[in-house]
C-alpha cells in the first residue's frame, strides 16, 4: 500500500485531501486549476482510514507556464 498524506490550507475546491505522500523531505505538488497547489511537511499527524498520516500544510500556489 502507498503511502499517503493529509492536506490542510489551499483553495476549498481541492477535490482530494488524503493524496499519495512525497519522499520524506520533499513537498507536495498538487495540479490544480491551471497550476500548482505547493504543500510543505508538518511534524503533525492526523487520523485518517488508514491510521495515522503525516500533515502537508499548503504554502504557495504556482502558474503552470503556457
């Protein structure tokens, strides 16, 4: 089974909020309406279906170049 990561912050439209985890030490990158959704790793856990996840906290949002 993948891992998988809790999202908080970012736009309320995210259409998923339990996602694949990145590499320990890498962030998040999540295509979202025409660009980017960057979330950064937290000490934090939450609970979630399948036990305990680690917490992704959103940090900026980037344009995908045309």
């Amino acid at each position: 089974m993948a891992n998988k990561a809790a999202l908080v912050g970012g736009p309320d439209d995210l259409p998923e909020r339990i996602v694949p985890a990145a590499a320990p030490g890498e962030d998040l990158k999540i295509p979202h309406r025409g660009g980017y959704e960057h979330f950064k790793a937290t000490p934090r856990r939450q609970e979630g279906p399948e036990g305990p996840l680690p917490v992704y906290e959103w940090w900026e949002r980037t344009e995908i170049a045309e």
